[in-house]
C-alpha cells in the first residue's frame, strides 16, 4: 500500500499515493484509512475519475461513504473538466462525507 500519514494539529489525514484504477480498491482505501481521513490528489486518479458517463466517480465516492470515510478529493484547478463535472464538484463540496477541492491548503 502506497501512502503517507499527514499531521496538522489535531488533525491526521492518510494520503493516498498509489495508483487508482478501479472503484472496487474504495475497500483497500477504507482497510488502510481505520480512524483517520482520507486525502486522494488527482494525479492518482484514473482519466475516468473525471468522466462521469464512466461513473467512476460516483461509485467509488459512494463506496467510500458507505464506511462514512471522510475523503478530500484535490483536484487540478487549472484543468478544465467539463460542465457537467463543474456540476458535480459544487454538488460534491456540500457532501458530508466527500469534498472535491481546489487546493491541498
């Protein structure tokens, strides 16, 4: 398992550094993350991530709330992803449990 334990204060994040390439390794993730959040940058994420007629997103987001997992999702703000993908990150960062943001800060 590729990944790093972030401390900020109080706070303790696991950040994922390992490749992504199916929703099914949300179980691997949540294994991995027992009693910390989780941080996920964009750079291990598949293409299909960001294509939401491939569901990747939703799915394995969904798998990842299912064990109430509080993940950050930080995503390229220079990249263009799309109308619809803009849709679901504002839908995204009301969630509870999974937030897509701009920024590691």
């Amino acid at each position: 398992m590729a990944y790093q334990v972030l401390v900020s204060g109080e706070h303790r994040a696991l950040e994922w550094r390992g490749e992504l390439s199916d929703a099914s390794q949300a179980v691997e993730l949540v294994s991995a993350c027992i009693g910390e959040r989780l941080l996920i940058s964009h750079e291990v994420l598949p293409a299909d991530f960001f294509q939401l007629s491939s569901r990747f997103a939703g799915e394995f987001l969904q798998k990842l709330q299912n064990y109430r997992l509080q993940t950050a999702v930080v995503i390229d703000a220079e990249r263009d992803y799309g109308e619809r993908f803009g849709e679901y990150l504002r839908e995204a960062r009301r969630g509870r449990f999974s937030r897509l943001l701009l920024s590691r800060e």
